[in-house]
C-alpha cells in the first residue's frame, strides 16, 4: 500500500501539473492566436451552439459577468465576435461569433477544459460522481468557496 504523504504529494503535484499546464497553453494560444484560453472557449462554444448572452457565456466559463464583458469588448474590437440585440427581447444583448472568429475557433486547439467538457460525459455516471466528490473535498481542503472565486 502506497504511504499516506507520498499519496497526498502524488495529489498535489498532479494538481500543479494541470494548473501550470492550463497556464501555459492559454499563454501560448495568445501568443499564436491573439487570444487566450477563455477566449478561445468561448469562440468555440459560439461555433457549436450559437449565439449566447454574456450570462450564458459567464456560467459557460464559470466566472461573473463583470469578467466577461472586457474579455468581449477586446473580442469584438479585435473582430472575433459581436454583439447584438435580441430580436425576441430587446432587452437580451446576444453575442455571436465573426466569420474571422470562427476560422479561429476551427484553427485553434480545444484548451485542457475544452477537452474536459468533451470528454467527461463520456464516462461513466459512477466515475464522474467519484471525480466531483473528490473536487468538492479538495475545494473544502483549501477552504475554497465556489461562489466566493467567480
């Protein structure tokens, strides 16, 4: 049986993998694309699904809608996407993504979370429902609280 610390360093050094991998790979999108990770997200779920509101994208990448807005004013300056009044409710700005974004969207790789969203429905319930538990215990170990980090 393998001992309790070098388990719980085992843990901790495959969650800075990720973390430093997630990092870089947005760097390196910006640097070759011209935008980053969460940018890049968000033009392929406009590519795959349509138009959406900034809520939609917000809950989309798991932030507040604060955070979105610079990300798409820099978005819709640089041609990516852009922004329009529902026609169903004048009061819904939907944002749609630009022939040049969705030459991007097909040009660019899916990021780490990209591929996780693919790819987790594709499990299993049972591992998935292990998987969320054990992220919901290391939030709780970290003293994290989902809301309080959007």
């Amino acid at each position: 049986m393998v001992e309790k610390h070098a388990l719980a360093r085992s843990i901790v050094a495959r969650y800075l993998t990720m973390h430093r991998y997630q990092r870089r790979a947005s760097h390196r999108l910006h640097k070759t694309y011209g935008v980053g990770g969460r940018g890049i997200s968000v033009l392929q779920l406009l590519v795959d699904q349509g138009p959406h509101t900034v809520g939609q994208i917000a809950r989309h990448l798991a932030v507040r809608s604060a955070a979105v807005s610079p990300m798409l004013d820099g978005m819709e300056v640089d041609g990516w996407v852009t922004r329009c009044r529902s026609r169903e409710d004048a009061r819904r700005v939907l944002v749609s993504v630009t022939e040049k974004g969705r030459v991007l969207a097909a040009k660019a790789p899916r990021t780490m979370v990209g591929r996780w969203r693919q790819r987790l429905p594709e499990l299993p319930e049972e591992e998935l429902v292990a998987i969320d538990a054990a992220l919901e215990r290391l939030m709780a170990l970290a003293d994290v609280d989902g809301e309080e980090t959007r």
